[in-house]
C-alpha cells in the first residue's frame, strides 16, 4: 500500500459538519480497501487566485492516508459526483512524516506576533536614542572645532593687536 495526500477545496457555503460527513465517507472507503486515514487537517476559507466554477473562496482541507491504488478510484468516483467539493487532487508521497506532538496554538501564533512587534518598537526606540545621541556628539564636536577655529583667529587677531597697542620703548 501507499502513502497519499488529498487535497480537497469544499464550496464556500460548506459547513464544517458537511466536511466532517466527506472526510467520515472516504475514510470509510479506504477502511474497505484495508488501509488508515494518518492525518487530517483543515486550513480553512482561503481566497483563490482566479474564479473556480463561480466563487472566489473555498475551504482548503488535506487528508494523509494509506491504502491501495483502487481505493483511489472509488474515492475520486465519489468525491466526483459531490457539488461541494470544488477542486480536488491526489498526491503520492514517497514517506509520511508524522505533526509534532504539540502543534502551535492560534494563542502562541498571537503571542510570539506580539512579542516581535514589541521587540520592533524598542529596536526602533534604542536606534532614535542611538542616534540622537550620535548627533549630539556630531554637534559637540563642530562646536569644540568651530570654537577652536574662533579661538584660534581672535589669538592671532589678539596678536597684531597686542603688537599694535603695545607702548613703544623709548631709548
């Protein structure tokens, strides 16, 4: 038997007992053919890039399971003849490779976004400060050069004006 991956895209008025009822017929369908449902999952109303038979968005839900080639054929027969269904697509994986033990959470997705937009605003607060205090130095520095530059023209201005007002000896 093989590992296979069915992607489903359920009609957007579709409820989640109508998709429940889908997944519940075609596992039942691969019971028979002796083989096991490993995973589902349900992605939810996502929007599609172009209209399919009339509607912009649908429900996306993904079946894993086991079973044999000619449960594939019953199963598409009756997912063929189902109106809710939209699109659908069978994909054969090489290996399953089983979800973590403990998926991330809707609250720990929501946390960690809170705790990077936190993280941003104080990276963006310390680089003002960063930088108001570069400037601050910047303008302490033109000062000092400017007042050693005045300094040093009002030195040699003081000079010729000492030499000038200075008393002539007398001999």
């Amino acid at each position: 038997m093989r590992i296979y991956e069915l992607c489903l895209i359920f009609h957007n008025d579709t409820t989640d007992e109508q998709q429940d009822e889908m997944f519940q017929s075609i596992a039942d369908i691969i019971a028979q053919h002796s083989g096991s449902v490993l995973k589902t999952e349900k992605w939810g109303k996502k929007s599609f890039k172009f209209v399919i038979k009339k509607q912009s968005k649908g429900h996306y839900c993904f079946l894993v399971f086991e079973a044999a080639v000619t449960a594939l054929k019953e199963i598409e027969r009756h997912i063929m003849y189902n109106e809710s269904i939209l699109r659908y697509n069978f994909v054969r994986l090489e290996k399953f490779v089983a979800p973590p033990a403990e998926p991330v959470s809707t609250e720990t997705k929501a946390e960690i976004k809170v705790e990077t937009k936190v993280e941003a605003e104080v990276e963006t607060k310390v680089e003002a400060e960063v930088e108001t205090k570069v400037e601050a130095e910047v303008e302490k520095k033109v000062e000092a050069e400017a007042k050693v530059e005045t300094e040093a023209e009002n030195g040699t201005k003081t000079e010729s004006v000492d030499v000038e007002q200075a008393p002539a000896t007398q001999e």
